[in-house]
C-alpha cells in the first residue's frame, strides 16, 4: 500500500473515531480489497463495523436487498445498485457511515456503454441518500482496483470533513 493512501487511512481513522462512528463496506469488483486496506491499521476494530463482499447478483440481493428489478433493468454495474449497495450495508450493520463499490475490472466483462474500468462507487451516512459518482479508469484489472481502493478512501473522507 502506497505511503500516501495509508495517511489518508490514518486521517480516516482519526475522522471516525473523534466522531464515534462506524464504517461498512460492501463491495463487488474490489472482493474486499476496500474492507482490507482500511482493516490493515491495527485498532480498526475501533471504526472498521463490517464488509460485504457481493461479488455476484444473487449476493447482492441477499445480503444486501438489492432489488432484482434494478439488478434486471439496469445491471450491477449501476448508480442505482451501488445507491441500494450503500443503504443495505447501512442497514445491515451498526455502521453509520458505508462505502459501495461495483464495476467492470477487467480484461473482459465489458457491455455496451460499459467498457473496462467503468466502477460506480457511493457513499452514505444513515438516514441519509448516498452519493454515487460514476469513474473510468484505466489499466489493468490490479491498477482498477486499487484506483477503487483510493477513491473509495477519499470519498469517505470527502462525505466526513465536508
């Protein structure tokens, strides 16, 4: 892990903890990566709740009550899935803040109008709607994951500090 990502996990850590909240993951393209860089800090027991990995529909349906209607109509690799993401993982954990991730890492995978490296992430805080910001990276399947990592940290920061 990069020197700049684990400061900015440290930071997080610290915007966590002053404000007494906890953090839930739930993520598909990433298959935990998210939920094991932030867990990588000892004491992330502390702010670190609970990670989904819904790496597959019937995943995301079950453990998290995303809706087979949005998974139908349009795809997991969506605003609204990660937005149904974002609020099942709020409110299948003690979490008050969540992270959502589902995207196409690559090589193959792609859909029409979905090319590799299309990742929805999204944040939210309980009781609130998330925010869902569509990215394309580029590189290989590693280097879009761990952009997913990075964005992943700095909107959480974001969605804190703002």
């Amino acid at each position: 892990m990069r020197n700049e990502l684990k400061a900015k996990i440290a930071d997080l850590a610290d915007v966590l903890k002053d404000r007494n909240l906890k953090v839930a993951t739930a993520e598909s393209c990433t298959g935990g990566m998210i939920a094991a860089a932030l867990t990588e800090f000892p004491g992330a027991s502390d702010w670190f709740d609970r990670g989904f990995v819904t790496y597959n529909n019937t995943a995301k349906h079950e453990m998290l009550g995303v809706s087979q209607s949005i998974l139908e109509k349009y795809g997991a690799v969506s605003n609204d899935c990660v937005a149904q993401m974002v609020l099942g993982a709020l409110k299948n954990s003690n979490a008050q803040v969540a992270v959502a991730v589902s995207g196409i890492a690559g090589p193959g995978g792609e859909e029409p109008g979905k090319p590799v490296g299309t990742v929805f992430l999204g944040w939210g805080l309980k009781d609130e709607m998330p925010n869902i910001i569509c990215f394309h990276f580029e590189g290989d399947r590693q280097q879009v994951r761990e952009k997913c990592v990075e964005e992943a940290v700095n909107g959480l920061l974001d969605l804190l500090k703002g």
